[in-house]
C-alpha cells in the first residue's frame, strides 16, 4: 500500500480565476484574501467588446435612477436593446437623475445623464419636453423604457400619448427582433405583436448577464443642458415626496431593512439602528420564537418575503428559509462571528465580529456623520449669505 503522507492536498475552496471557457482555475500563490470583486473584474476583463463597426443607427433606453444606480429592471432594458441590436447600432442610455455606476457590462455604448430630472421629483411636463427634444436630436430607432411605479412607466406612456403616428407596446413580457407578446384577458392569454418603436418592458424579460462589455462613452453634458432650455416651465409645483416613519412601512415595501437573528443579545441597540438609519426592523424566525420580536417582523420562508434595496442581518446564520425572504434584496450586508455562515456567501459585504460592538461602533459613527453633515450646510448657508 502506497504512502501519501507527504503529499500536501490542495484546498479545492482556495481563491480560484474562471477562464474563459468557464473552467475554474486555482492558481498557487493566492492567498484567502483574494476577494471576490477581483475575480468578478478578471471574468470582465475576459469579455469581448462590443463595439458597433459604424453607428449608424441607436437604439435609446431611458430610465430613472435611484441614488445614483440603475436597478435590475432598467438594466434588464439595457440588456434586451444590447441583444437586439446589430453590428451597426449603438445602444444609448438616458439616465433621469443621478449616475454613479459604470454601464460598461450592461452593454450600454453611449450614456447621457440628466441629474436634475430625478424620480423624486413631480415634474412629468418638463421630463416629456426634455426627453422628446433627445429624441429628436438623436433619432433612435427603437425605444426601451422599464414599465415600472418609479416613473419610467408614467413617463413612457406620456410619451407614446404624444406620438401616436408610432407604434407601442406597454408591459412586454417577451421580445425578439420579429415581435413583442404580451398578457391579455387578465393573463389568461399571450398576444403577438410586430416590434413597434416604444417598448415598455416588464421586469424579468430580459437576462443582464451578457456575454459582451460596451465602452460607455459619456456624452456630452451640453447635449442634455441644451435640450432642456427648451422644455416648458410646468404651472404647477412639486412639493417633493413625504417621508413616513421607517416603523410604520410593511416590512415587504421597506427599501431599508435591518433585521436581528439570534446573535442580537440587546434588542435596543439594534432598534436605535435601525432608527439612526431610518430603516425599518425585521427578524429571523430563531429570534422570533425566542420572543424577542413579534411574529409580523419575521423574514423568511415561513414569514415575509422582502425586496429591500439594502438589507442588514446582524447575527443571522443564514438558514435556507431565511435566504429565500431575502432573494429579491438588492444588496444583502451581514455582521456574524462566523465568517463561513451561509449569510456571509450570500451578503454582498460581511462585518466579521461582535454583533453589539459593531452596531455600537456604527450608531456613533452615523451621529458623527449626521453633526458634520449638519454643521457643513450651515457653514454653505453662511457663506451664501
């Protein structure tokens, strides 16, 4: 019998690279602190470049963007327009509001940004003159907008309203180069259309993960100054949106959520949180039964199914029924003691440590932030005075 002993076995779950040909590779020499925004730039950097041989036509997708991203059902949009279009058409986005992301991977050619036509914002009048004076100038032969509650879905109907000559089709559930489809009768039947030239399209009908990269060349900005000298000056004014309590919002229409499993020891700190974050409270289902929260905070399989922008889970392990209330956040940040907890693979960025320390450290930096914040707007206001 043959002695292997000395043989030092490699860990199969050491830092690895995806080649190309999707193999995983793991490459001597790197150690556990490889991380894994590197691997993802190296699977990047391993995509071609789409890059249109000759614009000579663009296809324009306009979105709203919120704190200065674009969310998956806009980039679902960017997504079909860069599927859809040939070798010699760009794909344009029009970004309403702020944009601080780079759209390279969404496929997206050119970028236009208007920052001062944030969702936030009532002013339908001014986005529907602005965002017809872009058209005109740059004749896109298609228009992808996301059919959604933000904006984008009033404002895309405002726009085929305004161009009835063209065709349009709202809520697309299903898109190719030949034609469009649809619900009708309550979702009881699908129905077939021609591509018309406005397409809102429903969340999930397109798949962002592309197998291509785009330059994202930023447009000029005087573009979009230009265009919006023309557009009109509304007879009504916005009085912006209302703020309500983080503790009355239903933890399925919270965009903050922090939620405390069963390594919170003092549920106080973890409420004072959530309040200097102005975020709603959820909780695990261990913690719940432990009666530390009531059972309409619990999270998860056999509770709520939630959809944050950003969620905190402060000592949660991460049990299977918990991930699945938690599939649809956005961005998933945990703090647990156990840096190999399922809810530290699935948490876009992991504290490890002390829950009570931590959530301490964080409620004293945030008052920090809050009085720096507070004493730069009054020195801005004294100078402007």
């Amino acid at each position: 019998m043959t002695e292997h002993h000395n043989i030092k076995r490699i860990n199969p779950r050491r830092a690895y690279e995806i080649m190309t040909n999707g193999v995983k590779r793991i490459t001597l020499g790197l150690n556990s602190d490889y991380v894994a925004h590197e691997v993802s730039l190296h699977q990047t950097s391993n995509k071609p470049l789409r890059s249109p041989k000759k614009a000579e036509k663009r296809v324009l997708v306009i979105a709203h963007s919120e704190r200065g991203t674009l969310d998956d059902h806009a980039k679902q949009c960017l997504a079909a327009a860069a599927i859809l279009a040939d070798a010699e058409t760009a794909v344009v986005a029009l970004v309403l509001g702020e944009l601080q992301e780079d759209l390279s991977n969404a496929g997206v050619d050119e970028v236009l940004v208007m920052d001062t036509l944030d969702y936030q914002t009532f002013q339908p009048d001014i986005e529907l003159a602005f965002v017809k004076n872009i058209i005109t100038s740059l004749q896109p032969s298609r228009i992808f907008m996301p059919d959604n509650l933000i904006g984008d879905g009033d404002l895309g109907r405002r726009l085929i309203a305004s161009q009835p000559e063209k065709l349009a089709a709202t809520h697309v559930i299903e898109i190719n180069n030949a034609h469009i489809a649809n619900y009708q009768l309550g979702g009881n039947a699908i129905a077939l259309a021609s591509f018309p030239y406005i397409v809102l399209l429903a969340p999930d009908a397109a798949d962002t993960s592309l197998p291509f990269s785009a330059s994202a060349l930023a447009i000029d900005p005087l573009t979009a100054n230009q265009q919006m000298r023309h557009a009109q000056t509304p007879s009504y004014a916005s009085l912006g949106m209302q703020t309500i309590d983080a503790a009355k919002i239903a933890l399925e229409e919270a965009d903050f959520i922090v939620s405390a499993g069963n390594g919170v020891s003092n549920v106080q700190t973890l409420q004072t949180l959530a309040a200097a974050l102005d975020a709603a409270v959820g909780a695990s289902r261990v913690a719940v039964d432990d009666g530390k929260f009531s059972r309409d905070k619990q999270i998860g399989a056999t509770g709520k199914t939630v959809s944050a922008s950003t969620y905190f889970a402060i000592g949660i392990s991460g049990a299977l029924q918990h991930l699945q209330g938690i599939k649809d956040c956005r961005h998933v940040i945990a703090i647990n003691r156990d840096h190999s907890a399922a809810i530290v693979k699935r948490a876009n960025l992991s504290l490890i440590g002390d829950a009570e320390e931590i959530m301490q450290a964080l409620i004293s930096a945030i008052a920090e932030a809050k009085i720096t914040a507070i004493t730069d707007v009054k020195l801005a206001t004294q100078e402007a005075a």
